[in-house]
C-alpha cells in the first residue's frame, strides 16, 4: 500500500500529461478505493436508517396498515384526506403553534435579559451562574417528567393551599391533570428545559460584538440605554435571527418533553403534533407509562405517515420562508458594509 | 469634560459599588429557584418515606437515608439499567466518532468519482420532510434479528448521528493544512496510517466537542431505547427504567428521587468537567 501511493506519486511526477489524459474513471475509482472504504459504514448507515425509512413511510401514506406485517389494504391518498379532517389533528396542530407563539418570545426574552447581565465583565462568577442556568438543558426528559411529577404531587399543602388562601384559586390544582391547564403547565417547563441554549447563543451573540464600538459610542457621548439601543440590538440582529429561526423550528417539533410529562393528555388536552402522530402510529403501544392520550387507538401507520409527511411539508415551508429572510438579511447587510467602505474610500 | 461625563456614567450603568450586590442577590435567588427541582429531588432522594410526605417541598432531611440509593440500585434494578446505559452510550460516542471522522476525512480530502452525487443526496434528505421513519426503521432491525438487543439501540443512535458529525469533521478537516499530510506521505505513511497518527491527532478538539455531545444525546436519549428494548425489561437504559419505575411504584418516592439523581449524576459530572468545553460548543453552533 505505501510503495504503491509512493510510486503513482513518483509515476506522475515524471509523466505528468499522457497518463492522466488515459486514465479512465475505473482507474480513477481504484485509485481512491481507500476513501470508498473509508465513507462505507457512513454510506450504509445513511442509506438504511435515513434515505430508505423516508421513501418506506412515503409508501405506507397510501395504505391503511396497522403496522404488522405488510401493507396491503391500498387506499390512495385517503389518508391524507382523513387529516385534513382530523379534529385532533388540528387541535395538536393549534396546541404546537400555541406552545410555540408562547415559548419563543418568553423564552428568548428572558434568555437575553439574563445573557445582558452576565456579559458584563465586571460581573464576577458569572461562568457560574451561566452554568446554574444552563443545567436544566442537560436534564434527560424522562428526569424531568418524574421530578416534576413528583414535585406537582406535592405541592398539595403547601403551594395549592397558600394560592388559595390568596384567593388565586377556590381548590387544590391537578396541575398536569387539568384539561385547561396542563398545557400552560408544559410550557413553563419547557421554558425553563431549553432557556439555557439560547442564553449560550446570545453571550456568544455579545462577544461578537467588537468592545471598540461600546467605546466609540462612549466617546461620542452616547448613555447605556443609547449604547444598547445604537450598539448592542443592531450587533445581535444576525445572530438573533438564527436563534429565533433554531427555537421556532426546535418548538414546533416538540415532543419528548410532552410525552413523558403528560403523553399528551387529558384527553388530548396537551397534545401536540408530535405526540399525536406517535400515538397514532403505535397505539399508544409503545409509552411506559401506559396511553397517554386520554385513550388507547388502534395503531394506523398509513394515517400517522401521512400526518407527519403532511406537517413535515409545513415545517419546510415555514423554515424555509425564514431561511430565505436569513439569507436575505445577510446580503443586505453585506451589501451595506460594502457601500460603507466605498463610501469611505471616496 | 464630555469624556469624564461619559465615564461616569459607564460606570453608573454597569459596575456601579452599589448596583452589583444587587445584581448578585437576584441572580442567586432566581438560580435557586431555577434548579429547585433539582435540589429538592436530591433532598428527597436523602429522605424517609414519611419525612419525605411531611417536608413537602422543604429541601432539608432529617439525617441522611442512603438506604433509598439501595433500594433503587438494587431492588429496582438501577444497577442493571446504569450498566446498560454506560455499555449504548460508549459504543455509540466510540462508533459515532470513528465512523464520521473516516467519511469526514475521506470527504474532505480525497476527490472520489461520486462525491459530489453523495454530498447532493445527503443534502436533499435535510430537507426532505421527515415522515414518520421510526416504523420503517423498527422493521429494519426486527429483519436484522436486532430487536430487544442493546446493539439496536446503538446502531440506531449512530446513524442517526452521522450526517451531522460527518459534516462537522468535513468542515474541520479542510481547515488542517495540506501540507503536514504531503509530508506524512513523503516519510512514507499510508492512507490509515496518515489519518491514525497524523489527522485524528490533529483533531483532537473536535473529537472532545462532538464526543460530548454525542455523551450527552445517547446518555439522555429516551425514544430509542424505549422502542427498541420494549420486550426485555432488563435491557432498559436509566431514562426507560426510571420512567418506567414511575408507573410501577406510586408509593415509592424517595427510591424514585435517588433513581432521577442516580441517572442525573454522570452528566451533571461530566457537565461540570468540561462546562467551558460544551458552552463554547454550543456557542460555536450559532456563530458560523
């Protein structure tokens, strides 16, 4: 193997032109047969568990097919049609925007509150309290769902009845067992699940953010509010677009969190699409803790292929709307800067 | 004059003598509050079963009781589950590494007949709408004989790993200069023997950056070994096993405690060691 790589080498250095005009794509292929071997387990992993399940659940969109044995009751795209009329469905689709259109401008807010004060230098143990915020973002969901089911247990004496004597409340809270609640319930938690990433990529926004500008704008007289304002906001423009583009997208697939918390019940009060489709697919078969949904289903594969392809072909629109802004935003800006400098070059 | 105006009132802005106690005392309360949960659990976990009714949500046992640390790792097979969960996850860090720094390598440095085909597909799958793919792929590894095996799980987890790390290792192999490998070439070293002992060396940061995340997703990771162990209990992993626990005790609590915080440990360890590791990570993520 060595001699060989040694001696093409020195085979194409002494004859650089005629061998490489003969050289046919086969020897071409020989010659890099190390880099195939190298890209195999790659190529086959890729292909069995990512390329080959995508046109396989495809398929299973035109079948009705509770999941055992092989498709063959062909329905067309009948499936499709039932989604559109799903009023549960629609109900996880609208929990999922819900959960969304809260999560992210709460979430984000706080995380750039937070990121503005532990960004200031002069603060000190602010890697600590940076690692204080962040750790909930390491916490397993299955963690999560059994200590907060736990806590919420035992709020009971203590919490409900201080609420009620508050007259906040007339009788103790089921709080991840009540239909109007347990959805506001879930977003709380998984505001506080997932701040931590976006507080790292708002710090990493800041330090972005060149120290001379903060000095020229002291210089030039500007205050803190101006200089958070005129320096601080247009600096985390770029980099915010991508945090809220990763958060909207993270939210509107959630799903770990809701099914271990609540499996998306009571009766569907708390499910999201996600959830839905998994229980859809498997019949609520495959939770732990038993259904979840508030009611065990016969497992309806082609139904539940045609649901996510369905949502799937939303979320590729939504990202890719804010995707094309992204870059939109870029070229702008990039455009801007270069006017900048001709214009100080004139 | 305007200059000594603006410095005062920099410093009344940020790091005012006044205003930093201040800030402090509301980070540390906010802080408590925000890993509360935690610390309760870990009370809790330190409780007798009737202290643990009586406290509430007061966060200090009366004494130490390590018998519930026993009763999870013994009589609720804590043991068996931590056992599983360390055998998936280092395969899957080990595989999920090895695998997507050779494609990596062979992408970034090699110009193969097909390359460009291959980059295009992968490329195309991103953005092709998921469906619902678990069904399709619990049927693969029922056909392989791999169900309620702790091999499905980690074959499962690693593909679905490859596309991102492979293309992280792509971008990072591009970066190493040409010229150290030539020279590799030139002393005589081989295809593996100039990715063993020259590029994956060379790589080093990047191993230690994906290798963590790859820990903390499989360590973390509840859907996988849910699905793919469902037959044979004892192969379950911490998340399935303590989730499980849950519908099986409803009585049990302080077990259920020291359970969450016996499978909690190990990341928040690891969480701790290389914290300025991981956040610069994360941060990485978002600034190319």
């Amino acid at each position: 193997m060595t001699s060989q790589t040694t001696e093409q080498a020195a085979t194409a250095l002494t004859r650089p032109v005629a061998p490489r005009r003969r050289r046919s794509r086969w020897a071409n292929v020989k010659e890099n047969r190390w880099s195939y071997a190298y890209i195999a387990p790659f190529v086959i992993l890729v292909a069995v568990f990512t390329i080959y399940p995508i046109i396989a659940s495809l398929g299973y969109t035109l079948y009705q097919w509770n999941g055992i044995g092989s498709p063959t009751a062909y329905v067309g795209l009948d499936n499709f049609r039932k989604v559109l009329h799903d009023n549960i469905f629609w109900r996880s689709f609208g929990h999922t925007f819900l959960y969304t259109a809260v999560l992210v401008p709460v979430q984000l807010f706080l995380a750039l509150v937070l990121a503005l004060v532990l960004n200031n230098r002069r603060l000190r143990f602010s890697t600590f309290y940076r690692s204080v915020y962040f750790i909930p973002a390491v916490i397993s969901p299955a963690i999560i769902a059994v200590v907060f089911q736990l806590l919420f247990s035992n709020f009971g004496a203590n919490i409900d009845q201080k609420l009620i004597s508050l007259h906040l409340m007339h009788k103790p809270l089921d709080w991840l067992g009540d239909p109007h609640i347990v959805l506001w319930v879930i977003i709380a938690i998984g505001i506080w699940n997932t701040l931590g990433y976006n507080l790292v990529y708002f710090l990493a926004g800041l330090q972005t953010i060149p120290e001379d500008l903060y000095e020229a704008a002291t210089i030039d007289g500007a205050g803190a509010r101006q200089q958070f304002w005129h320096v601080t906001i247009p600096g985390l423009r770029e980099i915010g677009m991508i945090i809220l583009f990763l958060a909207i997208l993270g939210s509107l697939q959630v799903f770990d969190l809701v099914q271990v918390l609540t499996g998306g019940g009571p009766f569907y009060a708390s499910s999201v699409v996600n959830t839905y489709i998994y229980q859809e697919a498997f019949g609520g078969g495959f939770s732990a803790a038993g259904g979840g949904g508030g009611a065990s289903v016969q497992p309806n594969v082609g139904f539940a292929s045609a649901a996510s392809f369905f949502y799937g072909l939303i979320l590729l629109v939504i990202t890719g709307g804010q995707a094309i802004a992204i870059a939109y935003m870029r070229k702008r800006r990039r455009e801007m800067n270069t006017a900048a400098i001709e214009e100080a070059r004139l | 004059m305007a200059a000594t105006t603006a410095t005062r009132r920099r410093r009344t802005g940020h790091g005012s003598p006044l205003r930093q106690p201040v800030t402090h005392a509301l980070l540390l309360i906010c802080g408590f509050f925000w890993v509360y949960p935690m610390l309760w659990a870990i009370s809790g976990s330190l409780k007798s079963d009737s202290g643990f009714l009586d406290s509430g949500l007061g966060l200090l046992p009366h004494g130490a009781h390590w018998n519930n640390y026993v009763d999870a790792w013994k009589g609720a097979n804590f043991s068996g589950y931590f056992t599983n969960s360390v055998i998936i996850t280092a395969s899957t860090v080990f595989f999920t590494l090895l695998f997507a720094s050779m494609a990596g390598y062979a992408l970034a440095r090699t110009n193969f007949p097909g390359k460009k085909v291959l980059i295009g597909v992968i490329l195309v799958t991103f953005f092709l709408p998921r469906g619902y793919t678990i069904v399709p792929v619990y049927d693969i590894i029922n056909q392989l004989y791999l169900l309620d095996t702790l091999w499905s799980v980690v074959l499962v987890q690693v593909a679905g790993a490859m596309v991102f790390n492979t293309f992280l290792f792509m971008g990072y192999f591009r970066t190493v200069a040409k010229e150290i490998e030539e020279a590799a070439r030139v002393d005589g070293a081989g295809f593996h023997q100039t990715y063993f002992y020259i590029i994956l060396p060379l790589a080093r940061p990047m191993l230690a950056t994906l290798g963590l995340f790859s820990f903390i997703q499989s360590w973390n990771d509840f859907m996988t070994p849910l699905v793919f162990t469902l037959g044979q209990p004892h192969l379950r992993t911490l998340s399935v096993g303590l989730y499980a626990f849950i519908s099986q005790t409803s009585t049990d609590w302080t077990a259920l405690c020291a359970g969450s915080i016996i499978s909690l440990a190990p990341i928040i360890l690891v969480f701790v060691v290389a914290q300025r590791h991981i956040v610069a990570a994360i941060a990485g993520a978002v600034k190319g």
